[in-house]
C-alpha cells in the first residue's frame, strides 16, 4: 500500500508497468486500503489519514485509464498525474502519442 495514502507515491510506483499491470496494481490498492477503512482495529485512524480520499482517487484514475476520460472531481493534480502516466506509457511503447489528446481540451 502506498506510504501514508499518498496517490503521487502510488503513481511514482507503477511509472513503468505496461497498462494491464497498472490497472491491477490500481485495483489490488483500491481493494487493499478500502479493507483497512472499515470494520477493523485501525480503520478509524486509517479514515482520519485519508484512506477514503485516497480510494476515489484510485477509483477516478482506474475510470480515466480504463475510459480514456478524465473523470470528474480529478483535480489539477490528479489531471497531471494521468498525463505523467500517459507519457510513461507512450515512452515505453504501449500508447500512441495521440493519446495525449485528451489533455488538449
């Protein structure tokens, strides 16, 4: 799970993982840290550092990679962030570079 919730470090870490190992690696994430959120010793202090926050963020980014729409409630951030994800996937062979189009907008 990313250090303290933090969807700048979870990106860092998938940077070079082809598209299907980000889509699992943001999946699996999602799933982990929303089982630490509830019913658990620690779920509470878990929420209070921003687990849930950090679930949609993963949730709006899973929905851009997998609909090639930036999602709503993305902020400026998470917007460069996606870029940053498309270069690395364009870089390593994956994507064409029109799929920076969707940043034009």
């Amino acid at each position: 799970m990313s250090k303290q919730f933090s969807f700048p470090h979870f990106i860092e870490s998938i940077i070079n993982k082809n598209y299907y190992e980000m889509i699992d690696c943001a999946e699996t994430e999602a799933q982990a840290t929303e089982s630490i959120s509830y019913g658990i010793k620690g779920s509470v202090k878990n929420r209070e550092a921003g687990s849930p926050q950090y679930v949609q963020k993963l949730k709006r980014f899973l929905f851009f990679l997998k609909h090639n729409t930036i999602p709503t409630g993305a902020d400026v951030l998470d917007v460069s962030l996606y870029k940053k994800v498309i270069d690395a996937l364009i870089k390593n062979g994956y994507f064409e570079k029109s799929a920076l189009d969707i940043f034009k907008k």
